[in-house]
C-alpha cells in the first residue's frame, strides 16, 4: 500500500492506489473524465495486467516488484506545439533518478525509453487531453523496473539488477517523484532552453555511427538531436532527414 508523498511539492499529494489494474493511464483518465483531479495525482498499482507503451506495445512487469503509476499534470502554461517538451522533461527526471542510484550510464532513448548502458529500464507514456487550443490534463504514464530479478528479453534490467541492491518501493517513488517534480517546475519557470540542452546531452546515441531502417531500407546515420517538434534527426551523407514515432528504428550497437 502507497501512503501520499511528503516531500514534494505537489506531486504526490493525493494519491489513488489500486491493487491491479489493466493499466495506470486507462484508470486515470477514466478518473480524470469523472471529476477534477488535482495536479500532481497520482494513480498506482502493484500490478498492471495490460499496461501499455507507445502506440499500443505491451508493457511487461512482476506483480509487486517495480513501479508502475500516472501522473496527472496539467500543464496549462505550454502551447501545443511544444508538448514534445513534457516527454523531455520525465524523460530527463527518470534518467537523473536512475543515474543517482548507478555508476553506469544512464539516457535517454528517443522517444519514451530510458537505458542503463543498452539496456531498457524504464518506458514512459503521455496521453493529452487537449481543447480548444490549450491541455486540460495530461495523463504521464511511467514503468520502471526496480527489483525485478530477470526478464524474457535480455535488453531489459533492472535497478536491482544493475546495483545488486533491493530497494523499498515506496521510498523509491517519493525520491524519483522529486526528481520529476523538478524538472516540470524548470520547463514552468520558462526552462525550456535549460531543458532542451540538457536533454541533448542524455539523448542515447548521440553523435555515433549507426544503422538504422526505415520503410524498409536500411541505412547508415549519426543522431544530431530533437527538433521543436519532437522529431528525431539524423544526418545521412550530409543530409538531415526528420522522422516521428516509429517511422525509424536503429541498431542499440555503434558501428566501429
């Protein structure tokens, strides 16, 4: 059982817990749809049984073993065009989260994961409500994998796995929420330049040689960063080419 945050500022400051669910973000815009929740609710469960990531792709964890939660933001003050800066802005506070706790490298791969070395520890998964020309919620959606001890597929770990320490879930929650909490009031406080840089400098492959494919061909590419848009940049022989979610996938291994 999840007890409210008392050290944050406002997230975590109510929180619903539920003991299974299909997935944290379906229940929380659910709950959304039904009353006013306030900003910084979170909705958590011990055990997702349909939890999902980006464009519908399953998210897998252990009962009781990892966390996996919404938040429920609202983030008035950003103009649409720009909500690619809410994903930079959980993606940077799961990564220093993650960082805090490991010696190895810890980023962000673009668009919604989060890696230890190559391998994924954390997925995150935003759902907008927007009307008119402004959000009314947006409903943050994050699996991180805390003390699973193996997974099916070997390019996920978990913090267990990588520190060999077990970590009490709801102290886990509180500390990760801060780092969260403070990256959404830098973007708040017109940090968008702050947060852009240093979501460069965490963007996993950056700067290095690899394969990718898309529409079926296969090519070879170097990462030079996110546009305003949110989509990826890659430079091939001189020349950048532009991609959205799952228009491109790229090999985890730099070439030599």
């Amino acid at each position: 059982m999840y007890k409210i945050l008392a050290n944050t500022l406002f997230i975590g400051k109510k929180l619903v817990f539920v003991p299974e669910c299909h997935s944290t973000n379906s229940v929380a815009l659910e709950l959304s749809q039904k009353q006013d929740l306030p900003e910084g609710t979170i909705l958590i469960t011990n055990h997702q049984s349909r939890g999902r990531g980006q464009q519908g792709n399953a998210w897998i964890s252990e009962a009781g073993k990892n966390l996996t939660f919404s938040i429920v933001l609202k983030p008035t003050f950003l103009a649409i065009k720009d909500q690619f800066l809410l994903n930079m802005v959980v993606s940077l506070g799961v990564r220093d989260f993650v960082q805090s706790k490991l010696s190895a490298p810890v980023g962000v791969k673009w668009p919604n994961d989060v890696l230890v070395e190559e391998r994924k520890i954390g997925g995150i998964l935003i759902e907008n409500q927007i009307q008119g020309a402004g959000f009314t919620n947006s409903i943050i959606g994050i699996g991180l994998n805390i003390n699973q001890s193996g997974f099916h597929l070997n390019s996920a770990v978990s913090l267990m796995m990588a520190s060999d320490l077990n970590y009490e879930l709801q102290a886990t929650l509180e500390e990760l929420c801060g780092h969260l909490e403070k990256w959404y009031l830098t973007l708040k406080q017109n940090g968008s330049d702050r947060v852009r840089e240093y979501y460069l400098k965490s963007l996993f492959g950056l700067k290095e040689s690899r394969t990718f494919r898309s529409n079926d061909r296969e090519f070879v590419g170097v990462i030079e960063g996110v546009d305003d848009h949110g989509r990826l940049m890659i430079k091939e022989n001189e020349k950048i080419h532009y991609f959205n979610n799952k228009e491109v996938k790229f090999n985890l291994e730099p070439l030599i």
